[in-house]
C-alpha cells in the first residue's frame, strides 16, 4: 500500500471519527476514491485506532454529562417541551385529518 493511499484512509477515518461514526472496513471501502482491499482498509483502521484522538471523545462526553445533568435540574423545562411537543402532535393529527378527507 502506498504512504498516499494510507494517508488518504487515514484523513477518511478521522472525518468518521469527527462526525461521531467508528470506522469500519465497508464504510471505508466505500468513502475512498480508490479501490481499496480489505487487508489494506484493516491496515488503515488499524493504525488510526492506534493513533486516535482523544480530544474529540472526551470533549462529547463532557458535553453529554453536562447535558445530562441540566436536564435532571430542570424538570419544569422538561414539562414544558413535553407539553410543546404533545400540541405540535396534535395539530399534525389534525392536518393529516383534514389532508386525507381532501382525498
């Protein structure tokens, strides 16, 4: 496998790993812009595992408890959205009603 096409499978995984997906041997095969075998997808995969960053997972798993801590602490922000949501549904309900009399 050429150093290029390594690099290239390695900028693909980090993408992945950006858009919060684990990089796999099919889904790599199928982003590179050239034919990649699955002994050399492995090989990629491999050595992005070995050098993975860490800065983006602890960052969302910081983000997520923090997340998940304001909403433990607001329960009344919470009944509101689930009060929102209930009347957006309903008002769906009715659209979709009045859209399959039409017919």
């Amino acid at each position: 496998m050429s150093n290029s096409n390594l690099q290239q499978l390695h900028v693909l995984c980090l993408q992945m790993h950006q858009e919060g997906k684990t990089p796999t041997v099919g889904i790599l095969r199928s982003k590179a812009p050239f034919k990649v075998s699955v002994t050399e997808a492995i090989e990629a995969i491999k050595r992005f595992n070995a050098h993975k960053p860490q800065l983006d997972v602890t960052g969302k798993e910081a983000q997520s408890a923090q997340s998940t801590s304001l909403n433990t602490h607001r329960p009344d922000s919470l009944q509101a959205r689930v009060e929102t949501l209930e009347k957006e549904v309903a008002e769906l309900k009715q659209a979709l009603l009045k859209l399959m009399d039409a017919q």
